[in-house]
C-alpha cells in the first residue's frame, strides 16, 4: 500500500500541501516539546537537561519499531522508500562539523526555525549562519568536489552492511534509549541540584 | 519537580493509540492464499531433481489402484476432461488453481501424505502450476510427464513407455548447427541420410504432441 | 517517579521486542504467489516460432531472445541476436540487467519450451514484465523454420501460406541462397551489438 | 534553597516524551505517505541556489553543485523541503501562540555570557552547521533523525558524529552555557 505519494495513490499534486502539513506538524511538535531554546538544547550536553534527549530517542526508536511493524502488516513497502546514501568520510567529518555548530550555535536547522518563529534573535542569527555556510560551502565546491563524493557506499541499510535483520537493531536501539532515559534522569537530577539558576 | 515525577497520561496515550492502530492492523490483516516457502536459489535447484516428475509407465500402478496415497488431478478444463481423461483423475481446472478451497484441498493432501500428480495436456501445461505449487511449500505434488497426450498414445501399453524418450523434455533432437548450416551443394549423400534421422524424430516428436 | 514511566518503558520494549518475531518480508519485491499463479494459467505467454522469425527478419529492436540452455549448447548454435543466460546462472546481477527493459519483448528459448517455461516462471516471480517463452523451443524451430515441411497438395490457403513464409524464413535463416546470405548476416550483426549495448546501458 | 527551577516558572513544555512519540509517528506518516523522511537544512540550500541564481545565473549554472540544484521549469525554492519548512515556521508560532511563548524579539544565552557574544557564536555555529550539514548529506533531523529511523547507515554515522563531537568538545565551550 504505502508509500503513498511513490505508488501513485495519492497524486503529485498534494505533494506541497502535505509537506506544509506535515511542517506544521513538524514545528508544533519541536515547539511544544522545549525545542526553541537553545539553552535546552545545549543542556543535553551539560547535563542539565536531557529534552533532546529524550525527544530525539523516543522519535528514533517509535519510528523505528512502527516501520517494522507497517512493513509486516503490508502497509509499507521498504524497497520504496528513501535510504539515505553513505558517503563514509564526508558524512563523519560532516558530522564532526555539525557536532561543533551544535555546541557554538545551540540550535540545529530545524530548531532554529521554531525558534524565529516565536521570536528567538540567536535563532535568526542560526538561520543567517546556516545560509552563509550553505553558500560557502557551495561557492568553494570545486575545492572539496573529490572529498565530497569519496567513501560512496551506495543506499545501504544497517542489514545491507551487517546482514543483522533490521529488528534487531530496532530492539538494540530501544533497549539503549530506555536505559538512557532512566540514566539520564539521575545525571539530570544531580546537575540540577548544583545549578544556581536556570530558567527554561 | 523532575520530569519523571510527573504522570505522563497522555505519551501514554499516544502510545496506546498506536498499538491499538498495530492490534487493529494485524487483526484486519488477511492472510495471504499462499507464501514462497523456497527461496529463488532453492527454486532453481529444484527444478534439476528428477522427483518433481512422474513418469508414464507409474501410471498403471495407478490406473489399476495398486496404491492409494496417488491422487491425480487434471488441470485442463471440464470440457476436455469430459471427452476423456486418465481413470480415476480429478478435474482441477487450471482456471480454478487459486480458488481457496483447492488450495486448502492441496494443503489437506500433504498433511494426509498423499501425492498429487498434475497434468495437462502436454507437460508445458503443468509445468507453471508445478513450479509455483512446489515454491509455495506443497512438496508433495509432481508432474505427469509427456501429459495427458503422451498417455493417449500409449495407454493399451504403458509399461513399454520405459524404454521409450518420446516424454522427455529439455534435450535437442536434433543437430542444430548443421541443420541451419548454409546448403551450398545439392543433395549429396550426406544430407540425404540427415534426412532420413530427421523424418523419423519427427514422428517421435509428434507423438510426444508436437510443438 | 511516576509509575506510569515504568508502565511506557515494559510497553516500549514489547513493542521493540515484538518485532523481532514479525515475519518479515524478505524479498518484497516478488509476485504474490496467488497473482503468480494467475499469470501462469493464462496461455498469453506463448509465441511461436514464425512470429519470432518474423521479428528477427524484420529487425524489430524491441525483440530480446534469450538462450537459456548451457553454454556449450549455446556455442554450437544460437538464434540469430541472441542473449544466452543458462537457467543457473539467472540470479546473477549482470544476466538480470537484460530484463526488465521497459518497451522489450524478452523472448526464453532452450530445446523446448519447458526449460524457457521454467525460465518464464521465475523471472514472473521477480516481477519482470515483458517476458515469453517461444513455443516448442529450438527443435520447433528446426522443423519448422530451417527445414518447413511442405503441406499436401489440399492443405488450406493459410498453411501454404505459412509454408511459403517459412520457406523464406529458412533462406534467410541457412543462407541458402548466396546472394543474400552475406546481406542477412552482416545485418544480424549489427542489430545484435547494438541490442547488446542498449542492454547494458538499461542497468 | 538556592533551587528555583520548580515547576511555577517553567514555561509549559508538553512532556518530552510526549513530543517524541508524536514526532516518531510524525516520521512514519512521513515516510508512509511520501517514502522519505523530514528535513530542514535542504530548505536553507534551496534559499542559497535561488538567491545565487537570480543575482548571477550563468556562475550558479558553472557551479558543479549548485547546478544540480537548477531546473529550468520552475524555481530551486518549489520543493518539498522548502513547503515543509515554511510549515515548520508556521507550526512553532501556531505552538508558541497556544502557550504563550512568542513575546517581543529576545535571546536566550547561559548566565556567563552576554547577548552580544551569543549571537555571534550562533552565527558562527549555524555556518558551521550548514557546512557540515552538506557534507552529511543532511542535518539532525534529515539525516540523523530520518535516517537512523529508516535504518539507513549514512544516519547512524551522522547522528553518532553529531552527539559524539557534542560531548566531546562540550567542556571546553562550556563558558557559553552554564
């Protein structure tokens, strides 16, 4: 059955109007959930707050375990979907780089959005960085092109490189997140108790 | 006040709403007729192993109800079926394969052990239906070599079928290479004799059902 | 600490746990057995021997055959533009990427037709679309396209008609005629490296 | 008593759980209806292209990266992503508005900084941000979120370099905030 919009049962032309639907969605969620600050973003590093944490990781295995369980009820056809190609030196230094915004900006792109929209100036600051640095990295392509598209592996799965069914992984992922859900909870207690003042 | 003190009801919720979605699915969810049982590799392999088939001359044992565990089943239509069929064969109209009924009678056979042998008219016929039963797990069924037309033929004499190829499929009857070779000369000696060869398998050919 | 959190973790980890034990469904890809079989009862799949000599003579650049008896089989003699692919050896990347080309007629042929059946049959379950099987196989071919057996005096108009289309067939087929065997051949040729490369460039 | 974040001056955060649940079955609508998962920084690339092609047209066309980017039919900023952003906008005020958070412009920073230095470092963050973020082939929610989600391995490098750079270097920024 699914995907829908690649098999053809929902037509090209909502395409946009779903996406401005699911972005609502998207925004509301980061919103509601603390995302538009970046002190609580950054906490997740520091301890003092785990809200990244514990959104990301309940997202992660959530979808995780959901698509196994569309794909054995047939409502999801894994061959259709979008795996995201791996580049494996670009996408680690790639990560490095953005492990490094991270810390310095406090927000990552889609945080920062949620962040302009109810106001938050270092969010509009982010969002003007992101966009130089786009046009940076774009203008000095022809400088990094050979980096860019080294250590191609192709559209591979975690079952593809490992052959380990994929819900194995899914259960591993779950079991980790749960343990650091409970762990973090002390760490995020014992920080807390130290901090002279912290407004949210 | 941490987080964890406080009663998450509604992530309870949302959760619970999603495995009422999962429960829903699975309890909605049909199960399908037939699932591959072999995968493609075992399905190739398969098809070299000779107990896919059943020969002519076994028929006799059959015909004359020697054994009970054979049950055979004639896949063509019920018209032709009514003009004449091998004694004792079920009509199983290939049109009626995917019914429900006939699969769960297929599946009702291999849990009682017995063999089903299919055939059609010839053994290009069955040979789809065998294939796709043998890759869905009913281990039990087998082909009827030479079809419905071989055992026409030969149904006063079937023992004598041992020592005949007329059945047999997948070899080359003849010499290709110098059969479509460009014929410069006239007859000559040799493809006089060729000729002969040729003649004669042909009939063999025909009896098998022709092409 | 609440004791809902505890109640969301013990349901997060059946949830987790629980797909472990899904069948899943390896290779998604494939025919449902149940359409599978609905194809293979239907005759649909099944050209014959004069209409492939047919699409041969005429060039037709959406006609693909191929060979799947051994290799050896297929070195001592192959039809005309043909492809050889022993029934084996499918699964190979490399001898799949000649299927599935939108807008070709992929044609098996072996000996008879049971080899290219069973050749059909598989490539149905992969989904390839396009595919037939060339009824009788080469031994058809042989008795009716490189040595056509004349009709009897009385046979009906479209039997002869067969006959002389065959008898035409065979001569482009053996060359037994001079003059036109070396334009039939260097024409096969060329139609036969160009099919190759349009195969190779569908992958 | 030097502890005053009690629930009173907390801003009305949904629970973070709550939120995570919610967005994982956001990212499985996603990918059941469209076959790919959300997204962010592609948003801001398709600002940068257009802006690039509308002031010099024949360099972005030059340009090995950009140009993959340009099509002829319509503008870089008709794609998905860019409509999905704009709803991102759309829904973080719709959710600040319902709790109350979209006050007058303002900047959050940690208590040993001033608001001067904190835009400059997000200034600086976010440029790093976008760089790497092309490099990986996406950001936290295009390729790590979405990615992992749908096992891809591209996701799970990203997301472990992402975090694991995070907990490393943290200690020595840690001036900008706490």
């Amino acid at each position: 059955m699914g995907p829908l919009i690649p098999n053809g049962i929902i037509g090209g032309g909502w395409d946009f109007v779903i996406a401005l639907l699911i972005g609502i969605a998207f925004g509301f969620i980061l919103e509601a959930a603390g995302f538009s600050s970046s002190r609580n973003l950054a906490g997740v590093f520091y301890g003092y707050n785990f809200v990244v944490l514990r959104v990301f990781f309940t997202a992660l295995i959530v979808a995780m375990v959901g698509i196994m369980y569309f794909d054995c009820l047939g409502w999801l056809d894994l061959s259709k979907i979008f795996i995201l190609p791996t580049y494996l030196g670009p996408m680690i230094v790639g990560g490095v780089i953005m492990g490094f915004g991270f810390i310095l900006g406090g927000y990552c792109p889609g945080t920062s959005f949620t962040g302009l929209a109810i106001g938050k100036l270092d969010a509009l600051f982010f969002t003007i960085g992101l966009y130089l640095g786009i046009l940076v990295f774009s203008v000095a392509f022809p400088l990094f092109e050979d980096f860019y598209s080294s250590g191609s592996l192709g559209n591979v799965t975690l079952t593809d490189v490992t052959g380990i069914p994929a819900s194995y992984f899914a259960l591993a992922f779950t079991v980790v997140a749960l343990a650091a859900f409970w762990g973090t909870m002390l760490i995020e207690k014992r920080v807390r108790k130290n901090m002279k003042q912290y407004k949210f | 006040m941490h987080i964890h003190e406080l009663n998450p009801w509604r992530t309870l919720i949302a959760l619970s709403a999603f495995v009422v979605l999962l429960v829903v699915g699975f309890l909605t969810m049909q199960k399908p007729l037939m699932a591959y049982q072999l995968t493609m590799d075992e399905s190739i392999k398969e098809l070299t192993e000779s107990e896919l088939y059943f020969y002519p001359w076994d028929l006799e044992a059959v015909i004359a109800k020697e054994t009970d565990t054979i049950i055979l089943f004639d896949i063509r239509d019920r018209f032709v079926f009514g003009q004449g069929h091998i004694p004792g064969a079920e009509n199983l109209s290939a049109n009626d394969l995917t019914k429900e009924e006939n699969i769960a009678r297929l599946e009702e056979l291999k849990e009682k052990g017995f063999t089903v042998v299919l055939y059609g008219e010839d053994e290009l016929q069955g040979n789809g239906p065998l294939m796709l039963f043998r890759q869905v797990g009913f281990s039990n069924v087998k082909l009827l070599l030479g079809g419905y037309n071989y055992y026409f033929q030969h149904k006063d004499d079937l023992y004598s079928t041992v020592d005949d190829d007329g059945y047999l499929k997948g070899f080359a009857r003849f010499d290709y290479a110098d059969m479509a070779a460009p014929k410069e000369g006239a007859l000559n000696s040799g493809a006089e004799k060729k000729e002969v060869q040729v003649q004669r398998r042909e009939k063999t050919n025909v009896a098998a059902g022709g092409c | 600490m609440n004791r809902n959190y505890i109640f969301l973790t013990l349901l997060m980890l059946v949830l987790a746990a629980g797909t472990v034990f899904l069948t899943m469904d390896d290779e998604p890809n494939q025919v449902d057995p149940e359409i599978l079989l609905q194809e293979i009862i239907q005759p649909t799949r099944y050209v014959s021997t004069d209409q492939v000599a047919k699409m041969i003579i005429q060039g037709d650049p959406s006609l693909m055959l191929i060979d799947v008896r051994s290799e050896d089989d297929f070195q001592g003699y192959s039809l005309p533009r043909s492809v050889n692919i022993p029934l084996d050896s499918l699964l190979t990347a490399d001898n799949l990427s000649y299927l599935g080309i939108p807008g070709t007629k992929v044609v098996f042929v072996s000996d008879d037709d049971i080899r290219a059946d069973q050749m059909w049959v598989l490539t149905k379950r992969l989904g390839y679309k396009g595919t037939y099987v060339m009824r009788g196989g080469l031994n058809c071919w042989m008795q009716t396209i490189i040595e056509p057996e004349q009709p009897s005096d009385d046979a009906s108009y479209a039997d002869m008609e067969t006959y002389s289309f065959r008898k035409g067939a065979q001569i482009y087929f053996t060359g037994a005629e001079e003059e036109t065997s070396d334009g039939a051949k260097v024409e096969v040729q060329v139609q036969k490296r160009e099919k190759t490369n349009v195969a190779l460039g569908g992958c | 008593m030097n502890v005053n974040n009690t629930i009173d001056n907390q801003p009305k955060y949904i629970n973070p759980y709550l939120g995570g649940v919610l967005l994982g079955l956001l990212i499985l609508l996603t990918v059941y209806i469209t076959g790919r998962g959300l997204g962010a920084s592609g948003a801001v690339k398709s600002a940068v292209v257009t802006t690039s092609n509308t002031i010099a047209p024949s360099a972005t066309k030059a340009n090995n990266y950009m140009s993959q980017f340009v099509s002829d039919d319509h503008s870089p900023m008709y794609t998905w992503l860019v409509f999905e952003t704009l709803g991102v906008l759309v829904g973080g005020l719709l959710s600040g508005l319902l709790f109350g958070r979209v006050k007058k412009f303002r900047t959050d920073h940690g208590p040993n900084i001033t608001s001067r230095k904190r835009l400059i470092w997000a200034l600086i963050g976010g440029a790093l941000f976008g760089l790497g973020s092309q490099f990986g082939r996406g950001c936290t929610s295009g390729a790590a979120l979405s990615g992992t989600a749908t096992f891809a391995l591209g996701g799970v490098i990203v997301m472990f370099s992402i975090f694991g750079t995070g907990y490393i270097i943290a200690y020595f920024f840690r001036k900008l905030w706490i």
